[in-house]
C-alpha cells in the first residue's frame, strides 16, 4: 500500500498586512514569483456567500472566463502568481480562495468533495454566466474534476497540475498540528494567519481535513470517466503527493485527456519548471 504524508508541503501567501515580504512555504530565494499580492489585494478582492461561509475570490484582466484554484490545506492564491500573470493578459480570470484558507471563511460544516465543487461553481456564478476554463492545482485540480463532472455545462476545458487518481488505500494524508507548524515555519503562520477571519478556528478545519481527502474525495474511474470536457492533466516526474504511476493511470481513465510530464519537477512543477508547464498550457488553450 502506498502512503503519502501531506505535512503542510502546499505552498501559500504571506500576509501584505503583516507587513511581511510576499511568499510561498518552502520558496527558493531562486524562485521566481509574481509581483502582485494574489490573495491579498484589495484592489480586486471580491467576496459571496456559499452557504455557511463566506467566499473570498480576485478578479483580473478581460476575456474569456478562467477559473484558477490553488493548492490545499495552507496554500493560497500566490502560490499560482505566475500563471495569474501569464492568464490574465489574455483571459479574465477568477482567482478563488477555498474556505479555510486564507481571507475566506472555514463554515460550520464537515467539508466535503461535493462542497467544494459547490463553492467554486457559487463564485464562478458571481462573476459570470459563461462556461470557464478551470485550472487547478493539487486540491484545486481535485476540485476541477468534481466541477466538471458534477456542472459539466459550466466548465468549457480543464487544466489539472498535479493531481492522479486518488483513492483509499491509495494513499493517506496526515495532518500536523497549527502549534507545530507556528514553531517550523513561525513568521510563515503568522503572516497567514493575519489573512483569515476566523484564525483560532485553523485547527478545527485542519482536524477535519484527514476524513476529507482519505474517506470522501474519492477520484476513480467513475469520476474522471464522467468528465466530458478538454483536459489537460500536467504533472511533475518526481511529484511526491500525486506520483506519477497515478497520474498516467488518471489520464487513462479521462475520456478527453492530454498528459504532460515535467521532467525532474516535483509537486509544484508550475514553479520547478515553469517555462515547460506554460509551453504546454498555451497550445491546449489555442485548441
């Protein structure tokens, strides 16, 4: 049985309030990163509500609809600030923050994979009517499969990083403890938690989070076999939390599928590698 333990290794934003420089956990001082504060500019900051929480999303540049959703459990919208970047010089893009991270609130109910399809399709509503491109990393592109098949009229193609098949047994995610991670990464927790409404509420979501990804978001052959739209599925060779034996066999199972493996690139190959992961992007965009 393979297991993979997810310990906080998502990538995030640092607070612009906390009068911190913009970051992401883990970044490289070699790492290129986007100017903008995603996920923390007023300038473009929108919220709504999606039943017992309330949604904080940014908008940026004219065109066709992209939604963009990020990683999970601490990661942020400026984890993906590059493709932001590239995205909205040509398309208006919807970049949204899941409940429980960041400036939007965690709710009172037990998360669920139906719940976060749900929530990404209330905030593409509030902006638009129009069938979006959806791109998604890691939880973002787990959430894309369940939007797409669960509202395949409201996602028009699909760009998935880092995320195969994901069932049990597959693998199991274990999550740390807040006053852990505040002792490994404290300026890094600090300046994130200065983003959220509800900060003293980060352990109860947190604790929620292991029944979340190794009980209910279950991602076989009946869900990304129900997936009508484009997809292209990009993964890194050396990924550590989406090995690549479940990428290949994701791509498989999607009817309409493209696979794009980044060689030598690990998780986060968007920031590895970046000029191959746009090199792949552009042309399935074009189609």
């Amino acid at each position: 049985m393979k297991q993979l333990f997810l310990i906080l290794s998502v990538f995030c934003a640092l607070s612009v309030q906390a009068q911190t420089k913009l970051n992401f956990f883990g970044q490289k001082p070699t790492d290129k990163v986007s100017s903008i504060p995603y996920g923390a500019n007023d300038a473009a900051g929108h919220y709504v509500q999606a039943g017992d929480a309330r949604l904080y999303y940014e908008v940026y540049g004219e065109g066709e609809p992209v939604l963009v959703l990020h990683g999970g459990i601490v990661g942020t919208t400026y984890e993906l600030g590059l493709l932001i970047d590239s995205l909205s010089t040509r398309y208006q893009v919807i970049a949204m923050t899941t409940r429980g991270h960041g400036r939007s609130e965690i709710g009172h109910s037990q998360i669920s994979y139906n719940q976060r399809a749900t929530d990404a399709l209330t905030v593409l509503q509030a902006v638009t009517d129009k069938p979006a491109i959806v791109l998604g990393f890691s939880d973002g592109a787990y959430t894309g499969y369940k939007l797409a098949s669960m509202f395949p009229e409201r996602v028009k193609k699909l760009i998935a990083i880092g995320a195969g098949e994901n069932q049990q047994l597959l693998r199991k995610i274990v999550v740390n403890k807040v006053e852990d991670m505040q002792k490994i990464a404290p300026e890094f927790m600090k300046s994130q938690m200065a983003l959220m409404p509800e900060p003293e509420r980060l352990q109860e979501h947190w604790n929620m989070l292991p029944a979340f990804y190794n009980d209910d978001m279950v991602v076989s052959k009946a869900l990304l076999g129900s997936i009508k739209c484009p997809v292209l599925l990009i993964a890194g060779e050396l990924d550590p939390n989406a090995p690549l034996d479940t990428n290949i066999s994701a791509y498989k199972m999607i009817p309409n599928c493209e696979l794009a493996i980044i060689a030598s690139a690990a998780h986060q190959v968007f920031i590895d590698n970046f000029p191959a992961v746009w090199a792949n992007i552009t042309p399935f965009l074009s189609k």
